[in-house]
C-alpha cells in the first residue's frame, strides 16, 4: 500500500478512475472541500501527487465517475444547497444539473442499456 495523498488534511471519499490510473478524492487541503486527482503510479515519496481538479465551484464534494469513465457527477453546496453537477474527467467548469432547492446527495450513473 502506498500513500498518493500524502497531506495533513483530511482526505475522503476516494473513487478510482475506470482505468484505474487515477484516484480521484475530496479534501480540505485548501480550507474547504474540494476535489482532488492522483496517478495511481505516482512515487509520493519524492513527488506531490495529486492536484487540484478546476471544477469552478467553491465547494466540490463526494465524485463519483461516469459508467464510461469519461464524465465526474458529484454535488456542491455553492448555491446554499446541495446540487448535482457534472464535469469532464480532466476537469473543467462544473455544469449544474439539478436546481431542487433542496439535498441532493450521493449521485450514481445508472450503466447504459440497450
């Protein structure tokens, strides 16, 4: 086992990428939660392995990835509550997707059918 966080924050809820290259995880490393990557081969011994995901929310929380790998859902309490948005893998400018006005928490990607 190897450590790929390595901080002093508090790091959480981790999922792997579907091509087990990354490990993607919430942390506080920057006062609040937010969503980092690691390379699952990265030496933490004698590299900083992991890095911000740009989402550009405040707040980022609980990611959970895509049936095809491609896209992150994950929730952010930006607007007061607790809404659903979705980004690419490699990060970019969250899109919102729910506007309940309420808790939406603990998204999953439903796998695809025929």
């Amino acid at each position: 086992a190897r450590n790929l966080t390595r901080s002093t924050s508090t790091d959480w809820f981790p999922v792997w990428s579907p091509d087990g290259k990354y490990l993607y995880f919430q942390s506080t490393r920057d006062q609040r939660p937010q969503i980092y990557s690691a390379k699952a081969d990265c030496d933490s011994e004698t590299t900083e392995c992991s890095r911000l995901l740009n989402t550009g929310l405040i707040y980022s929380l609980l990611p959970t990835f895509s049936v095809d790998g491609q896209q992150i859902a994950l929730n952010s309490i930006d607007t007061g509550f607790s809404e659903l948005y979705f980004i690419p893998q490699e990060g970019m400018l969250a899109q919102r997707l729910t506007f309940t006005g309420g808790q939406v928490t603990n998204a999953r990607w439903r796998p695809h059918l025929p």
